[in-house]
C-alpha cells in the first residue's frame, strides 16, 4: 500500500481537477466618471474571476445618481467571496452579490408544436412555476409554424433546485403536449 | 469442462452459437428453430445444419421438442424475445430447469417480464440460469455487476440500442431527418423493417429493466411496465442541431437507479463518455466504493451475442 491519500474526498489536484467555475452575478454602482467601469472590473480579473457580461445600464440612474451595472462572472465557488472583498476594498459599490441570482443552469430542448402552442407563454409559465430564470432562448422552425420545432432553453435555478425545476417543465411540456428532451445531469462528462 | 448444448432458436444468435461451440470447448447435440429441429448425440456439424436451413428452410427432421428428451447439460434459449407472458421462451426455460438442466438465455422475455418466476424455478432446480448476451450483446455487464456484488453497484446508465444510437448519430452528424437515416439503416442491416422495438425505446428498456432486476437484488420486481420510456421519434433534426450549437448531442440513455428504470432521449455533452456513436453501446456503472466504471463494446450482432453465450456457458463450469 502506498501512503497516498487514495479517498475520493482528498483527492489531489490535477490538471482538469479542483472545483468547477460556477456562474455568478453582481450588481455594482458607479460614479458616472470616465474609468469608473474598468477600475471595477479590474478586481474581477485579479482575483480569479472570468467575466461573461457586462450590462451597463447607461441613462438609467439610481437614486443616488449612480450607474447600475450588472455583471455576470465565472469563477470557482470558493473565490467569490474574495472577489466581492476585491471589489469592496478597491472602493465599488457592491449592491448584490451572490450564487443564488445564478445558481445551476440547466439546459433542455422542447420538441413540438412551439408557435401554436404559444412559445412565450410557455416561457412565461416556466418562469412562473418552476421558480427559474429563462437565460437564454434559441428556436429552431425551418418548416414555419406548420411543422415541428424545437427550442433550446437555458435556465437558471437556485442551487439545488434543478430538478424541481425540471418536473416543472416536463409538466407544463406535457400540457401543452411538447416533448423535452432533459439533459442528463448524472454524467461525467 | 466439456458441456453438450441444446440450442433453441436458429437467428443470428442461435446461429452463431452453434457455429463457435467448438471454439469455446463445447458441442451443440440439439439444434432447433420453430418448426424443426437437428438432433446428433456425438455433435452436429455446423456447415451441414446450416446448408439445410438455407436449402430447405428446415434445420433437421426432428420435431422442436424432441429437443427436450436429448442427453443435454445447457440449454441456450435465443428465440425471439416476447412480451407480457414472455411465451414460448418461458415455457422452454421452466422445462429445462424442472429437468434440473443449466439455462443460458439470450431471449430478454423471461428476464425482464418474469424475473421472480424464473429465480423462483431457479431456486427448485440443480440447473443454474445465466442470461449476460440479454444486456449489451459482447460487453461483460452482467458478470461486472456479479463481480462488484450488486449491492455495491447504486445505479447503471448508458446506450443499450445500437440502432437508435446510430440513427441519432448520424442524423446530427449529417444533419438529415429521421425518415431518411431510418431508411438508410434499413438498408444497411442496422435497422429491421419494423424497427418499433429499437426506435421507441422497448428494447433499451428491457435491458434496463433487467439491470433494475439484478441491481435490486430480488428486492423489488421489475416489469416493462415500470419503466418510463420514450423513443427517439420525436427527436427532430432540429433538436440536433440546437444541441450541436450548445457543444451538446442527444442520446437515448436508459437509466436503472434505486428511482427505478427510465429511458428517453437526453442532452449529453458532445464527445463526452456516454455520447457514443454509430452502433456501439456504453453501460456506465455508478459504484458505491469506486466511483464510474464504464464499458462499451458492440451490443448486438450474431457472433457478439454469442460470445456472450458461450462465455455464460464457461462460468457454469
């Protein structure tokens, strides 16, 4: 026997090892001066972070006569909290911070009759009842509206509430007599 | 050891077995197909049962059953596979058990729709029942499980239809409709003309549902009727392609976990383990000590199955 710690919990890094970045969302304020907005990115990329976007929401003040900015990062679970300390120490107004905005994503695909069975309202009831966000929406209907389409769907849910989520959909697909074909969340990939 | 074989069936698996018997140290004494049957205490040969079958559409001239009364240690069941009563295979498994004779199945009826019964005359008989070439063709599933102990074994998933995996694949590959690939399949001898069992999920669910039944441990009793299945009609090109765009794909996966047996088309990571292509089959096996085993192989064909045969028929010794 070798002495190496063999149990899964311990396991050593290795390239492709260590935790997963997880999406994450924070909401800034920002002195409406030139520089303000990569003073406060900066932080982000320093500490680990790996930006996705960034909705900056000119013209539309706060209260205070601050810019509202909405970024959305990656980075692994256990730097967010540092990049949010980065943040707050380099003098940026940090709103909101947190996973649970973001939580998992999950994507799935709906077969069927999307247009007739009236794709907005479809998303709109997702939204509803299976308490997640529609990220990001991709339709596919080359026949038009006479044949079978498919949409691809990408939700966020809070941690650990994917496959609520989940059952939410296939009951609202099965209503409306769509199909889903669910990603299997199980597997190594 | 040597043991004599009666083989039912004279498919492509039954075929088979008779043609690798030798091979494998073993001697096929009783041959039949539905309607006849080929009996030689001291061994038949494969080439002249086979040149008749082809010439006069008959393997001997004995009747089926006089199967039955020959002087034989294994009977290999690979008549077609049935559902509900899981009749005639049953029928042919209990006799060869009440006579105290080993029983290697290539048939999923009898497995999947009539687990309890067939351990229950398994348990009454000298006989033993094998049935490795029901899950996955050539790839060891069942005897991995066995060797795991099923009770360290929490759950299996994977692709157990080749002719649905090679229909997806190639529609998101090529990016042509279903009627077409399905067609094209025909053609090429990987799909049947009547390919509901493949293209709906029945014949992945059957297998899972045998992987519930061994994973369960005698526990709980599986049936097809307890799974939820659903088939790969529905799955559009456009489906593909979407997937495709998000660095994905659609498989059809079964899965045979302690929520019981389910099998649809599923998103998995393009180029990921599960995400096999063409006719090849995956089990990946969810291990309560040693995390993700996974073995892939070719899950159908003649000589695939029946090396799984002749391979259960050894472990008998």
């Amino acid at each position: 026997m070798s002495a190496q710690n063999l149990d899964g919990e311990g396991d050593a890094e290795t390239d492709g090892g260590g935790e997963m970045p997880k999406p994450h969302t924070v909401r800034l304020e920002l002195v409406d001066e030139p520089g303000q907005l990569l003073a406060a990115l900066q932080p982000i990329a320093e500490n680990g972070g790996n930006l996705l976007s960034i909705f900056h929401e000119r013209g539309n003040l706060t209260p205070r006569g601050h810019i509202p900015v909405e970024v959305d990062l990656e980075c692994p679970p256990d730097r967010f909290e540092g990049i949010v300390d980065a943040l707050r120490d380099a003098g940026v107004n940090v709103i909101r911070a947190g996973a649970e905005h973001f939580g998992e994503e999950v994507t799935l695909i709906l077969v069927g009759d999307l247009v007739d069975s009236d794709l907005s309202d479809t998303l709109y009831r997702i939204e509803e009842s299976a308490d997640a966000t529609v990220t990001d929406v991709s339709l596919s209907a080359p026949s038009g509206t006479k044949e079978t389409s498919s949409a691809r769907l990408r939700l966020a849910a809070r941690s650990g509430q994917t496959t609520a989520a989940l059952a939410a959909v296939r009951d609202i697909a099965a209503e409306k007599e769509l199909h889903v074909v669910e990603p299997l969340t199980e597997e190594s990939a | 050891m040597s043991f004599r074989l009666a083989v039912l069936g004279a498919g492509a698996v039954g075929g088979s077995v008779l043609d690798l018997a030798d091979t494998y140290g073993h001697e096929v004494v009783a041959f039949a197909d539905s309607a006849s049957a080929a009996i030689d205490p001291d061994g038949l040969d494969s080439q002249s049962v086979r040149a008749r079958k082809e010439r006069e559409g008959v393997v001997g001239d004995g009747d089926p059953t006089a199967v039955f009364d020959t002087d034989y240690d294994v009977l290999v069941e690979a008549t077609p596979t049935t559902l509900g009563d899981a009749e005639p295979g049953f029928s042919h498994v209990e006799r060869a058990l009440l006579d105290d004779r080993h029983v290697v199945l290539a048939n999923k009826g009898p497995v999947a729709e009539r687990y309890g019964d067939l351990r229950a005359l398994e348990a009454e008989s000298e006989g033993r029942v094998q049935f490795e070439a029901t899950v996955g063709g050539a790839i060891p599933v069942l005897s991995t499980i066995s060797d795991l102990g099923a009770g360290h074994v929490t759950a299996a998933r994977g692709v157990l239809n080749g002719t649905a995996n090679f229909i997806l694949s190639r529609m998101a590959a090529e990016g042509l409709d279903y009627e077409h690939v399905l067609a094209e399949a025909q053609d090429l001898g990987v799909a049947e003309a009547d390919p509901t069992f493949d293209v709906d999920g029945i014949d992945a669910a059957l297998k899972f549902v045998i992987l519930a039944n061994v994973l369960s441990d005698e526990a709980t009793e599986y049936r097809l009727d307890d799974a939820g299945v659903e088939g790969i009609r529905n799955v559009p090109g456009t489906a593909l392609d979407l997937a495709a765009e998000d660095g994905r794909t659609v498989r059809l996966i079964g899965e045979a976990t302690a929520d019981g047996v389910r099998v649809a088309p599923r998103l998995v990571p393009k180029g990921s383990t599960l995400a096999v292509t063409g006719t090849q089959n995956i089990v990946q096996l969810e291990t309560q000590h040693a995390g993700q085993l996974n073995i892939s192989g070719r899950g159908a064909g003649g000589p695939e199955t029946a090396t799984a045969v002749l391979s259960d028929v050894s472990r008998l010794e």
